[in-house]
C-alpha cells in the first residue's frame, strides 16, 4: 500500500467518523436578514432551465449550472450544524486519522514531484 492510499483511507475514515458526530438541527435556505433567497433562487433556476430547453448554449448552460449550485450553496449555508458532546479521547480518534492522512497525501505528492 503506498502512503497515497494509505493517507486517502486514513482521511476516509476520520471523515466518516466526524460525519457520525455530526447533529443536524435546521435545514432551510439561507436569509439575508428579512429575505429569503429561496424565491430568488428558485426563479433564477426556472428561468435558466426554461433558456436551456429554448436555446442551450454555453451561456444558458453556464446559468443553470449557477443556479443549480446557488440552490445548494444556499441550504448548506441555511443548515444548522452542531457537533454532539463527546469525549477528548473521540475528538482526537476523529481528528488524528485526518490530520496523518493529509500529511501522507500531501508527502506523497511532493516526493512524486521531487521525482519528476
């Protein structure tokens, strides 16, 4: 196993890990201060779609792209997120696979540049 592999299934496992601390409160779009940008968004994404169908070139495409990605954007950002209470010890089984796995990614890389 190279130190490649070997530091992707380290940083696989400690995100997974992270991933099951993880609690999920709220999900909803994101709000600049009064106004929700769930109208804003959803029109610009019809609207895009509608263009696309119309006459798809690689501005309209581009458009619904954005929009698509606005669309998640936004309820990632709407999303509450919070980490359950836990234990130093589980942090540091959560954090150190991560941590080792992207130092041997990163190692790996420079030695294969070195190399080159």
């Amino acid at each position: 196993m190279t130190k490649r592999t070997a530091g992707w299934a380290l940083i696989v496992v400690g995100l997974v890990m992270m991933f099951k601390m993880v609690r999920i409160s709220d999900i909803g779009f994101y709000r600049f201060g009064s106004v929700s940008t769930s109208a804003i968004i959803l029109v610009l994404l019809i609207l895009s779609g509608i263009a696309v169908v119309v006459n798809s070139n690689k501005f309209t495409r581009g458009a619904l792209i954005v929009s698509v990605a606005l669309l998640v954007l936004s309820l990632i950002l709407g999303t509450d997120i919070y980490f359950a209470y836990t234990s130093l010890l589980n942090v540091l089984l959560v954090f150190v696979p991560i941590i080792l796995g992207v130092g041997l990614v990163i190692k790996s890389a420079v030695e294969r540049r070195s190399r080159a």
